[in-house]
C-alpha cells in the first residue's frame, strides 16, 4: 500500500523529487489553473502559506489542464503568471494531469484517502484542496468554493 511519501513529482522547474521532501510537515495540497474562476484563491493560497509557513504549513501548487482547458500554458509561463499577478512562493509542480486514466497517482490516492460527497473519489474541478497532517494523514478535503480563508481556521487547528 501506498503512502503519500512514496509519490513522485516534478517541480515547475522540471526537477524531479519525491513527497518525501515534505516529510513531517503539514500539506495543503491544490490542483489550480490560471483561468479558472477560482484562480483569484492564488492571493488566499500564499497569504496562508506566510501566515503559517513558520508553524510548518507548506502548500503545494499542482496546475492542472484537466478542467475546462484552463490552465493552457507551459509550466514557465504558469510560474511567471503566478509570480507576477499574485506573487506566489509557495512549491509549484509541473502541469499535472489530476483525472482519468493519465491522472498523477498522487491525487488519486489522495482522492481515494479522502473521497468527496456521497464517497466519490473523482476531483471535480479546479482548486480542490486536501489537507494533509505532519505524519502524511489526509485530514480534509474541501471543494473548489471552499477559499483559503475559509479553512484558515481548520489549518491553524491543525498546526496547534
């Protein structure tokens, strides 16, 4: 059986590593898009990300194209867009396919740890986010109108 430390991904910058480098920290785990209706939740990703980075929180951007076509670009320009408009410093990965056959194992298993409503695993759309314990434990999945600020509570509950 898998476990979330045994998954690897690809950086924006196209390096490759493992979940393991987040070892022991607390995750937020988003799939994004850069024209999507929910892009503005960028400005409320990092703003948690600074407010808790400290306590251990590490968010981790996946731009995905899977939803509606849009999140068309390639991974340089998906890095500057997200530098410029909303001056985003949290791990962004690579373009990541997120549903279906060629979907990430990653967000599958995440998907299957923490099934959505009625225990559907599918991710439905752009900016589903799970939070993820210290020790690799999905705690929470929200949806895509859950906003950053929205769960800030639920984070800093979990931070301690």
């Amino acid at each position: 059986m898998s476990d979330l430390y045994t998954f690897g991904v690809t950086r924006i910058d196209g390096s490759e590593t493992t979940m393991a480098e987040y070892r022991g920290k607390t995750l937020l785990v988003v799939n994004t898009a850069s024209e999507c209706g929910y892009t503005p939740q960028y400005a409320g990703l990092e703003k948690l990300y600074q407010e808790f980075k400290d306590k251990g929180l590490v968010v981790l951007g996946f731009p995905s194209d899977d939803f509606g076509g849009q999140e068309p670009g390639d991974n340089a320009g998906i890095m500057a867009f997200c530098d410029e408009k909303f001056g985003v410093t949290f791990p962004m990965f690579a373009k990541t396919a997120i549903k279906g056959a060629h979907g990430h194992p990653l967000f599958k298993w995440l998907a299957a740890e923490k099934p959505g409503i009625l225990g559907i695993q599918a991710i439905k759309w752009n900016f589903t986010k799970f939070l993820v314990d210290a020790g690799g434990n999905v705690v929470k999945r929200y949806g895509s109108v859950d906003t950053p600020d929205s769960i800030r509570k639920d984070v800093a509950n979990l931070l301690g």
